[in-house]
C-alpha cells in the first residue's frame, strides 16, 4: 500500500501530548509512497556524549513502523502495539536531523513486521532496526 498526504496528515494529528511531541518527531510520505518520519539531533535527542542517543533512535523507529501498522488496520477494531524493537547503531551523529524509512516485510492477521533504516542529512546510513507489531481487537 501506498501512503499518502493525508495518512501523514493523520499520523501528525495524533502527536500533541506524546513522545512524539517531546522529541519533534513528524511525519511525512516520499515520492515512493512510503510513510518516513524526521527527528532533530538536538539537546532532547543526545546522550551526554552529545551525540544520538540510541534510545531516541529506537523511539524514532518504533513510532515509524507503529504508525505505518495503525494506518494499515481498521482502527474502529484493531490497534497495533510494538512487542520487540531492535537498533543496529552504525554511526554517530552530533546535529541536524535523522529520516528514517520503513518497509514491511510481514503483515500478517495478528502480527507486522518492519525493517526501518535512520539516515542523517548527508544520507549516510545510521541504524537498521526491526520493528515487530502485535495487532490486538480493541475493546468495546
């Protein structure tokens, strides 16, 4: 599937009040129809090293992959929640922002699995991570 604009648009609606909001992460679509989301590299996002800290990494890659599952099932019945996240840390960055860009490589009934890549400005390559979604009916 595609995504479009207006998934983006929806995905950016549901930020104010989360971990999204703390850390500015947004979301957009590329000219491939997939569904990416940009993160500054900034006091909020380093450890005390001042670089990416691996965790902001993480949260990155999982609001990806977790809002591409949410907008792949019918939310009035199912919602998806991350059961396993996993960062390969390639390179560290001091500034600017990281893109990363999932793909799903398994939907499944009950299950999703992602593969997202974090890039920096330049377009070097700073994490593969693997994201697993349970999907779960929601209550009435």
């Amino acid at each position: 599937m595609a995504f479009t604009p207006e998934h983006a648009a929806f995905a950016n609606s549901l930020r104010p009040g989360t971990l999204l909001a703390q850390l500015d992460i947004r979301y957009d679509v590329d000219e491939q129809g997939r569904l990416i989301a940009v993160m500054p590299v900034d006091e909020r996002t380093h450890q005390p090293l001042g670089l990416l800290h691996g965790g902001a990494t993480a949260a990155l890659a999982e609001s990806l992959g977790s809002m591409g599952s949410t907008l792949l099932i019918d939310r009035e019945k199912q919602a998806s929640v991350g059961i396993e996240v996993n960062a390969n840390h390639m390179r560290g960055v001091r500034s600017g922002k990281v893109l990363a860009v999932g793909e799903i490589v398994h939907r499944g009934r009950t299950t999703h699995v992602w593969d997202i890549r974090v890039t920096d400005d330049a377009g070097h390559l700073v994490a593969v991570c693997r994201l697993t979604n349970l999907i779960i009916d929601r209550k009435p």
